[in-house]
C-alpha cells in the first residue's frame, strides 16, 4: 500500500481530488479485494461505525454495493428509502440528515437528484459525507471501479484513448469519468447527437465528435451511457429508436475501434438501444467486471475517510 494518510472526511467529487489521493483509493481497493476473496469476507476496520444508505434516487448496483462494502468492514447499515420516509410528508434534505445524524450515524453516503447536495450536508453535518450521485454532476466512486477495472485489464490508463457514448449532457458519470481519466493521462472523446453535448464541453479538455465512426477511430476503451430519459425535459432526439440506429454500439460499429478495444458500461444497461447484447455479452466487455469492483472501491473508500491508513 501506498506510505500515506488520505486526509478527506467526505468524497463528494473527483474534480478535487489529487492523482496521489485516487491512486491511494486504488491501491486501498486492491487490498480490500483481497479482503473478498477470502471465505469470511469481513474485517472489523468500521466495528461500532454506523453507515446510512440516503438514496433518494432509483439504485441497484450503488446501493447494493455500498451496503455490502459497509457489512464487509463490519460497520453497522441502515438503508434509508424516501418513498416509505417523512420525506414524503414535507421533511427537508437537512432535517432528514440532521435527525439521521442525531442517531449517531458516522457516515452517509447520498444519492440525490439536486446537484451539490453532498456539498451542502458536508458543510452542515458531523458525519462523513459520500456522494453516490448528484444529479447531472459527479458520480465519484463509479469513476474510481471504472478506473481499477481498466488498469485491471489495461495495465495503464495513461496514454490511453477513451470514448464515452451516449447522453453527455445529463451524465454525472461521464463528468466523474473525464476527471479521473485526464487526471490519470488518458485522452478522452465524447461522442453523441449535439444535442446531448453540454456547452463548453471541450474546457473539460476533451475531443467532441457527432459522428460515431469518426469517434471510434483508434480508441483503446468505448464507454457506453444510458439515455436518461428521466432527466430530460425536452425533446433531444425524435425517437430511441433513431438514436439507436445511428449511436448504438453493435457488433458492426465496434469493429470501428481497435480490434482489442474493450467495452464498458455504469448500467443499467439498455440492451439493443445504447449497447446490443452481442457486445454486451461478449469477451471484450467488461461490465459485470466493474460491478465486482465496485465493492472493493467502495470499501476502500468507507475505510479512507472513517481514518483508516493507507
């Protein structure tokens, strides 16, 4: 492991983090998938910690994993759902963490629909804060799993060409991707329909391309995004399946990137729409890979910030 203290109490973002502080999470990660693959997948590091899931938003993997992350340190787990809270009754997002914190509650890791609520608790709370998701903004420990499962099978991230696909414009994991990967020494492209680019996309320091062969040309690594229909307020494109005939990566548009390209998604995916299951499925993905990370980096992660060294 790396000889150092990570010193942050929240994980609200990427765009503020150190090469050193993700290269730490990394190799903290890799000790902790050792932890995984042992027949009693527990260690006590988080013993008589408590760890609240606030997910105010739909999650299968990110919930699912943290919680196993948490048990896996052996830190106590409550899992809270808005739908059956009093937040359907009117409660605020700080008078909900406020009474959360008032149970004794040691960190909360939050997904929510406003961008910059993990920002606004961490400034209001005692309590750990880590960001699962904020809106359109960052999606942090989904671009630390991307970044283990890629040096995994990469070796390097530097020097690497990255594509991301899809629905930039409403992608907190694509923002999260494109700052970790810069960071790391990878080039990136973003492709997709004008439409779903942000403005002033390439100040992030990326290459912006409408046309998918042209995008494709050359790169090491094609990551595929979901159309967020729940995000979106306007009509961007006339129909999924149009989108689909002219973004969607088949077993045709793969052979556009080099023949040993590998192929990634955050999920869920939506098959034969962004991603067609022949690719999906086949020996160049690496999806079901990154869900299997996802548990360690996000045990690392809980351990880092409760104080654990490095």
């Amino acid at each position: 492991m790396l000889k150092v203290r990570f010193k942050k109490r929240h994980l609200l973002e990427i765009k503020s983090l150190t090469k050193d502080e993700i290269e730490t999470i990394i190799e903290t990660a890799r000790s902790m998938r050792e932890v995984l693959s042992r027949p009693i997948k527990k260690v006590p590091a988080l013993r008589g910690k408590t760890v609240v899931n606030l997910f105010f938003e739909p999650s299968t993997r990110t919930r699912t994993s943290f919680e196993l992350a948490a048990k896996a340190l052996s830190a106590d787990v409550v899992n809270f759902a808005a739908q059956t809270s009093s937040v359907v009754k009117g409660e605020t997002l700080l008078d909900t963490v406020k009474n959360i914190e008032a149970m004794n509650a040691d960190i909360i890791v939050i997904r929510h629909s406003a961008e910059g609520s993990p920002h606004f608790l961490a400034e209001r709370t005692k309590a750990s804060i880590v960001n699962a998701g904020d809106g359109a903004h960052e999606h942090p420990t989904q671009a630390l799993l991307d970044l283990l499962t890629l040096l995994d099978h990469k070796k390097r991230v530097d020097g690497l060409l990255i594509a991301i696909v899809g629905d930039i414009l409403h992608s907190r994991v694509a923002r999260s991707g494109i700052y970790c990967w810069k960071k790391m020494g990878a080039h990136v492209r973003v492709i997709g329909p004008p439409t779903l680019m942000p403005r002033f996309i390439e100040e992030l320091g990326v290459e912006v391309y409408s046309d998918l062969k042209e995008g494709l040309k050359d790169v090491d690594v094609v990551y595929t995004l979901r159309i967020q229909l729940e995000r979106q307020k306007g009509s961007f494109f006339p129909n999924l399946s149009e989108y689909s005939s002219i973004y969607a990566i088949t077993p045709e548009t793969i052979k556009y990137a080099k023949k040993d390209a590998v192929v990634m998604h955050p999920g869920p995916v939506n098959r034969d729409v962004e991603l067609f299951a022949e690719v999906a499925d086949s020996p160049r993905s690496l999806i079901l890979n990154q869900v299997t990370n996802g548990v360690a980096v996000r045990m690392a992660v809980l351990y880092l910030i409760a104080g654990g060294k490095a």
